[in-house]
C-alpha cells in the first residue's frame, strides 16, 4: 500500500496510517502469521519490502533477527523509525524494489513483500525488476514471501468496504472498486476536531498483476520452487476464490 504516489493518504497521512489500518488491533494476529514465516524458514536476516510504519518489521526484530524496512516513502519512513527505531536488529531506509543498493546483494534469507505492496511498481518491466532485485539481495537457497490481492475474487464494478475505523475525533473509511484490470482504493477522512469540518477523500490506482503473469516474471528471474496459498501460515490452498494470494519463490 506504500508504494503510492507523493499525493497519497499514505504521504500526506503517514503519521496517521497505523489508525487508519488498525495497527494495534492487527498487532496479536499478525504476530502469529510472522511466526509461521519463521518456523518454515528459520531466517537470520530478513527484508520487509515496502513496510510502511514498520509493524511487520518490528515482528521479526523483536525475535532477534537481523532486519531491514525498506519503502520509498520518505514519510512511512520516518514514521517507522518513530514508531520502532529504537529496536535492536533492525533498520529503515528509503529504497525502491526496482533498483535497490548492491550493498544488500546475497545478505538475506527471506524477502517478505505484504499487503499488495508489490502492485505499486506500476508495470510487468517493474515487476521484473523489482523480482531481479530481491533476487540478488537473497542468498542461495533463499525465499521470497510476495503477498497479493487476488482481482478476481473482487466483484467487477462493485464499491465494498474494507474497513471504517477512528482516532479521537478523525474517522476514516476505507473502500474498493475493480474496474476492469485495474483496482481503485479510496480513503475517506473526516476531522471533526475543525470547525467546520474538514473532509477529504484520496483515490489510489493499482494495475492488476495476473497471477499468471507474476508467476512467469519469477520463473525469468530464475526463481524456483514456487507455491502458492491463500493465507501468511501457508496452510490454506489457493484458489479463484481466495482474497489474497501468497506466492513463495526460493532463489535457486
């Protein structure tokens, strides 16, 4: 969700986006799907692709592994290290998967990329990249965790809400629409702290990576090994009706 554009809730608002996203209610549950990753994997080192306020980077620091936050939002950024800086074992920086530091090359064992963080890159030539990328920052024998909205299981044309939540006397509402090959989130913000009012309302656009065509560009980049689930503890099965999709790649 981070990887959006300067106009964004997500620039504007991102002292505001663990309220908006239920951090703090997220917190237990998402804590449990970050330990399922460990158990399978037994990291040392990880990378949380596009972190945003850095929830599930604090998840893997704070069972003494070795991580790096990564998103190119300066302001996630910066509300990442408010929120969790002072941690051992971890570390924030502003980075784009499309052309990340060489310094990272064959540090990691794991590369988590979550929450549909991935459709920001905005093209198949991106997506490539960014997969090269994470490719080079693994070692040998090392595995990528990709978490996507599964388009198709969201009804065409449709307005559903995801979720409504508050922080004082701001209130936020989120929804979805598909349209086609391509996926509309809007925010809705009320402050009713003003006088009069204040209302705003952001739209945010992502293309939609067929399943198919994110599986090739892994295949070209030379990953192998390549499940997919429907769920983070990789328990549940995909299929066309799962919400999200979850793809893990091993570097060969």
């Amino acid at each position: 969700m981070s990887q959006t554009k300067d106009n964004s809730f997500f620039e504007k608002y991102a002292h505001e986006y663990d309220f908006l996203t239920n951090a703090v209610q997220r917190r237990n549950n998402h804590r449990k799907e970050i330990d399922a990753l460990i158990n399978k994997f037994q990291p040392t080192a990880v990378i949380d692709a596009g972190c945003a306020s850095g929830l599930t980077s604090s998840l893997f620091a704070e069972t003494g592994i070795k991580t790096k936050g990564i998103d190119r939002s300066r302001p996630m950024i910066k509300k990442a290290k408010e929120n969790y800086g002072t941690l051992d074992n971890l570390s924030f920086h502003i980075a784009s998967f499309e052309s990340l530091p060489k310094s990272y090359d064959n540090k990691f064992d794991l590369v988590v990329c979550l929450a549909n963080s991935i459709s920001g890159v905005g093209s198949l030539r991106n997506l490539s990249l960014a997969f090269k990328g994470f490719y080079k920052t693994l070692k040998p024998g090392g595995v990528l965790v990709l978490q996507m909205l599964n388009y198709a299981s969201i009804p065409n044309g449709v307005l559903q809400p995801i979720r409504a939540t508050q922080n004082n006397k701001i209130y936020y509402q989120r929804f979805t629409e598909r349209r086609g090959q391509r996926l509309y989130i809007y925010v809705n913000r009320l402050d009713t702290s003003k006088n009069p009012l204040q209302y705003e309302m952001f739209r945010h656009e992502f293309d939609n990576f067929k399943p198919t065509e994110v599986i090739s560009t892994l295949k070209k980049t030379k990953f192998t090994k390549i499940n997919k689930y429907a769920d983070l503890f990789l328990k549940k099965k995909f299929d066309k009706s799962s919400r999200d999709l979850i793809l893990t790649a091993v570097k060969s």
